[in-house]
C-alpha cells in the first residue's frame, strides 16, 4: 500500500494530541450513553444545534431493535427518503433520495466502512446492525463533513467499540435477542463495558445472525420475467428440447421460497478508551464475517460457457454463487480539549481495514476480492463567539482493491485522497446563516491497464433559516454545488461478474460529476405535534449511470456506464401528532411520504432504478411500560423506466407491533413482537438489480428481547 500522503498528514494531526492530554484540564461534557436513549446526534457534538444538521433522521432505542435486518439496508427502509438496494438478504445498502453506491457514504463513527459494499450491489457492508447503538442518516449540506462525493447523503452507525464514558457502576452490559419466521432469523448480540480505573473502560461485544433461504408470497419471478421464461419454455417444447424445456419451467414455477438466500454472520470486537479531563483517546480491534448466498438471475447459469464446448456424459453444472467475506479492522478515536482560545477542541478519527471476499460457483472458487485501506480524519473545533461557530478538518483516504479470478471484473487498482473541509454558523437572533466548504483532491491508478488520473474535486454549500421567537417553526433554505471523482469500477469495468451475473464495462475518460442542489424545507415541534417538509432538486452535470445495453457478452447482458447531464427532484414529508392522552397512554398518529423523479437530459430517458412515491402511516398507543403500533405502508408502482429497464407494480404492506418494558422505562428490559406484511403480499423495491427475481420478505412474524443494565 502507498502510504505516503497518510504518514505525512496523520504526523501532523498526531503531534498535538499527547502533550495537549496532558496540559488541558478542562472537563470533557459528554452525553451518558449507558442510561439515555434519547435520539442525539453524536457525529459532531459540537455542531449539535447546528441547522445543517437539521435533516438528520435517527433511529435508535426500540424502534432500531424492531427494524434490526442483516444488513444496514434493510434496517432503515422505513425513514423519510429511504430506501434499499435490496440485492439479496445477505447484501442491501441504503438508497438515499434515489441514489445509492458511490454517491451515499456508509460510515461507522464518521469513517468509512473499508469494504468493497460501494464496488457492487452484491457485496455486503461490513457493519453489523445487531451491535450498533444508533443509526444517523444525514441529507443535504451535512455530508460535507464526510465526503464532497455523499450527494444522496450519509448513514452514520454509532456503536461502543470506543467507549465514550466511564460507567458509574462495576459493568455495564447490553444484550439483544431475536427470531424472526421468514427466514427462520436467529440472532443474538451483546457488549460489555467495564470500568478498569476512574478514567480507563474496557469494552467487548459480539453477535451472531444465521438465517434460512427467505419465504416469500406468490412466484419468485416478477409477472412480466416469468412470462418470458413460459415462453423459452414452449420455444423449447417446440423444438424437442425437452430437458431444457423442464429446466425453464421449474424455474418459471418457483414460490414461496428464493433459493440461496440463507445466511451467516459473526461479528466481535474489543476496545479500550481514556477518558480523562484533558481529553479520551482509544482503540478497538474487530472482525466481521459472514456467508450468503446470491440468487441466479433465470438464464445466467447457462452463460458462461461456449457453445459447443459440452460432450454427451460430460455436461458439467454450475453450483449457486455463494460469498464468504472477512473484514478485520483497526480502529483510533481521541479528542482533546483546547481551552477558551479560538479552538476548543481537536478531534482526531483513523480507521485500518483488512477485508476479503471470495465469489464461489458451488464449491469452486470464481473470484476474490482484495481491499486494504486507511481512512483517517481530524477537525479543529472552535470555541463559540458572537453566535459564530463551526468546525475545520482535513480527511484522508488510502485504499488498495484486488480482484482475483477469471471473472475480476475491475483490475487491481489504487487510490489516494486528501480532502480539507470546514462547516461555520453565524446566529444572527431569529435568523442563522450556514457556510460548508469541501476540497478533495483524489488520485486513482492501476498499473495493469496503464490507468493513472488525478481528480479535484470542489464542494459548497449555503444555507439560510428563520425562527420565529417561541413559535417551533423553522423555515430555511440550502443551496450547494457538489463534485465528485468517479469510482475506479465507472472507470475500469470491463468483464463477467459472476454475483451480479452481468458483464459490466466502465470508460476511463470520464470526467468528475457536477451537481447544483437546492433544497426548501419547513419544520414545526411542540409538545404533541411535529412536522417535517423538505422539496429538493439536483442539477447535473455529467452524471454517471449504470444501465443494461440489451447486449450480451460471454452469455451475460452488458451493463455499461455511460455520462450524461441528469435532474432529480423530490420531496419528503413527516407528521406526528398526539391526538389524545388516557389512562397513562398517549395515543399518536403519524405518516411518512417520499417522492422522487429523474431524468437523463437531452432525450435521455428516465434514470434506472428510482424509487416509486411511497406513503407510510401508523396509530400508536405508548406508554412507560407498553407501545402498541399498526401501520401501512403503500408503494406505487413505477412505469417511468430506462430502456430494457422493467416495471414495478404497486404493493401495500400492513405491519404490527408491540414492546412491553416490564420493569418500567428505566428497568431496561424491553420484550418486542411484530408482525410484518401481515397479508402476506409479494412486494419488490424498484431501487434493487435483482427485483425481477428477488421479492421481499412474505408474512414474518418477530420476537425480540433487549436488556440492558
């Protein structure tokens, strides 16, 4: 690995945190996360009120514990603005806004997470929801603070890896526990926090998850594949082949099951922080690992020989596509207090990553799949003067990726990045104005194909709002530009890839992509009401897409990027209202809606794979000790589609649940039970590759159980 650009900086950033630990005596302020389950937003505790930050959504407490999924994904569906990728159980990143891959950054504790998720919608993001604590999604100008690229936004994953605080008692440990019917989901999780001294914690966790091939409701193959496949079908009954011909029609007559979706994953850590009145510094060393399945596209087990090649008594059969991936990880976080001079604070976060994938054909292996990389970042925090306030950084990035195999679809390669960026407020009374600024510069190559580039990347943002004394309302508007490199695989693409069962081709003269966003958003909190407006577009300029050509090569359709000017525009809303309180409850209702539209420009046709408008409502009763929810949630279907692209038809799911704390609020046992897709109906999310092939979860029926103490 190249580590030049990082040994340089991280010197830099290192030298002032271990004499300033030991001369700054002012008291760290830090929020008490072993007993508060509030939903704070601990990205950037220093930008806490901070109105960029407004359209942060977070899940947390019970609702993060119902909503638990193998993958991130799937987990946070159910936000404004949200969706999910949905490319198998074992493998789903979040889709923010319509966009998703290199343009949402997935971190944990505001790094990224050093995986291969962002090369490919098959590849799993190595973050375990089962041991997170909380979940930020963070949209418009916030994401500058990680990344000029974060267009759609970022998804922030808080866990205890590094401890934050000291308990105040001899251990503190957190455990969950679930079971859920449709993929026969068992999963269990837990972390312990141990005070050693008065300023020194140890910290331990680990989960499991195993999982059977998901049940589904109706056909495996959407309306439209399955027709296509019935008539492969009778093409083939015609001409005698009766053997392939029966092959089809198994294949065009499976339900209730996906075959080769089951799953498995282990994840463990252990860490140890300072925590002291100058400032905390700690470390943790984990490992995640799991195995899944991916289901085959009808059609592409026979692509991948030559024609001709077979001899009678030597047929050879292809098994399923499988993954096995292991990620070991590194990780550094410290702060230290400044004192009252401009900065108060300088906060310093690295990670180290060791991961590897392997793509097996049954028991063969295909490819496998190399990243190491460093990721670090460190801000400077000023103290707060006037009503100014705000932040300066500087983030560097060093990853090496590696495919090996006949079907390595994108060549070794590597790439450097350093970036500077700063965020400043100015309270002006009722009245706040928001400055960001982002500088990448971003050096990707690869000796193998003679490819070497280097990209600058600039990003701004500007923001206005208005409050009115006492009145919960808040109204604002953001303005931003924001650029980006493209990803090595939109520019060096160009072979099979077996888990996607696609051949996928890149052009490495692609230039960065430009995009003009604005957003107008209005907000209103009192006691029993809260509502959330927000329309936005993005104007770009060379946008980068992936979309099916109608091509084949080596028997797999061709995907290809192409670069082109595009528009996205949307909206998304959220109510809440406590309609009446009795008998200790308060009953609530509330509702979620979320649109988007894009288009190529110049006759380009609708961008693939955006989501459809979506609309999701529930009543609730909650209590200290008991909540009861029902809610709907209504998908429409989506006709405005690329070409060779298919519709979506429109679903509507009804989901239940119940949590019960018996020992009170603060007793910290929770028991849960839910029931999802209560009708059983067959449901497929427009946002994912394999939708034609790949529906959601049928009826699944949950029980879980948190404790904590």
């Amino acid at each position: 690995m190249s580590h030049h650009k990082f040994l340089t900086s991280a010197a830099i950033i290192l030298l002032p945190v271990s004499p300033a630990l030991a001369q700054s005596s002012q008291q760290t302020e830090t929020e008490d996360d072993f007993h508060n389950d509030d939903a704070i937003v601990v990205t950037a505790p220093y930008l806490e009120r901070l109105d960029i930050l407004a359209g942060t959504s977070v899940l947390t407490g019970d609702q993060l514990t119902n909503d638990l999924r193998g993958q991130i994904g799937d987990s946070l569906a159910k936000l404004p603005g949200v969706s999910s990728t949905s490319f198998a159980p074992g493998s789903s990143r979040p889709v923010l806004r319509g966009f998703q891959g290199p343009r949402v950054r997935v971190l944990t504790d505001g790094i990224g997470a050093l995986d291969a998720s962002n090369t490919s919608v098959d590849h799993a993001v190595t973050i375990d929801p089962l041991t997170a604590q909380r979940i930020e999604v963070l949209r418009g100008p916030a994401v500058l603070l990680f990344g000029g690229d974060a267009i759609g936004g970022a998804v922030n994953v808080i866990d205890k890896r590094i401890p934050r605080d000291v308990p105040d008692e001899a251990f503190h440990l957190d455990a969950v526990g679930g079971f859920g019917s449709a993929a026969n989901d068992y999963s269990i999780g837990g972390s312990l926090d141990v005070p050693l001294t008065d300023s020194l914690v140890f910290h331990i966790n680990g989960a499991y998850r195993d999982t059977d091939d998901l049940d589904i409701s109706g056909f495996v193959l959407a309306p439209e594949l399955r027709a296509e496949v019935l008539e492969q079908v009778a093409e083939e009954t015609e001409e005698g082949n009766l053997d392939e011909a029966a092959e089809l029609a198994e294949t065009a007559d499976q339900r209730g099951t996906i075959a080769n979706t089951a799953s498995r994953t282990i994840s463990a850590a252990t860490g140890l922080a300072y925590i002291g009145e100058g400032g905390n510094i700690g470390f943790s060393v984990s490992y995640y690992d799991t195995e899944y399945g991916v289901p085959a596209r009808p059609g592409a087990e026979h692509g991948h020989g030559e024609e001709g090649e077979e001899e009678e008594g030597e047929e050879e059969e292809e098994g399923p596509v499988t993954i096995d991936l292991e990620q070991i990880r590194v990780d550094l976080r410290a702060g230290v207090n400044l004192g009252d001079g401009f900065f108060e604070s300088l906060n310093l976060r690295a990670g180290y990553s060791d991961y590897e994938h392997t793509e097996f054909e049954g028991d063969e292996v295909g490819t496998v799949f190399n990243v190491e990389g460093i990721e670090a970042r460190a801000e400077l925090v000023q103290n707060e003067r006037n009503g100014w306030r705000g932040v300066i950084g500087t983030q560097l990035l060093v990853r090496d990726f590696n495919a090996i195999g006949a079907e390595a679809f994108v060549p070794k390669n590597s790439v450097e990045s350093v970036a500077l960026f700063t965020i400043q407020e100015i309270d002006l009374g009722n009245f706040e104005v928001e400055v960001a600024g982002r500088y990448d510069n971003t050096d990707i190559s690869s000796n193998i194909v003679n490819f070497d580039r280097s990209f600058d990347s600039l990003s701004g943002a500007l923001g206005f709002a208005y409050a009115p004394d006492d009145s919960g309302l808040k109204i604002g508007v953001n303005l931003s530009r924001s650029e980006r490199a493209p990803s090595p695989e939109e520019l060096l693409s160009n072979g099979p890839h077996i888990a996607t069962q696609a051949f996928e081709i890149g052009n490495p003269n692609f230039t960065t992509e430009k995009s003009w966003g604005g957003e107008l958003y209005a907000r209103w909190n009192s006691e029993d009401i809260q509502l959330s407006a927000t329309v936005y577009a993005n104007i770009f300029d060379d946008y980068i897409f992936e979309t099916e050509t109608g091509d084949e090569e080596d028997g797999l359709p061709v995907f290809q990027f192409f670069q082109q000017d595009a528009t996205y525009y949307g909206l998304e809303a959220s109510a809440s209202f406590v309609v009446a309180r009795a008998g200790g409850f308060a009953f609530v209702t509330d509702g979620v809606a979320d649109y988007v539209r894009a288009k190529i420009r110049d006759g380009g046709g609708p961008v693939p794979r955006i989501p459809p408008l979506r609309l999701l409502g529930g009543i609730s009763a909650q209590s200290d000790a008991v909540d009861l929810r029902a809610e709907l949630e209504w998908s429409d279907s989506q006709n405005r589609v690329s070409a060779f692209e298919t519709p979506t038809d429109s679903f509507t799911m009804v989901n239940a649940s119940a949590a019960w704390r018996p020992l009170g609020k603060e007793g910290g046992v929770t028991l849960l039970a839910s029931a999802n897709n209560i009708f059983d109906v067959n449901a497929r999310r427009h946002a994912s590759f394999t939708k034609d092939f790949v529906p959601l979860a049928g009826r699944d029926i949950r029980i879980s159980a948190k404790f904590s103490f």
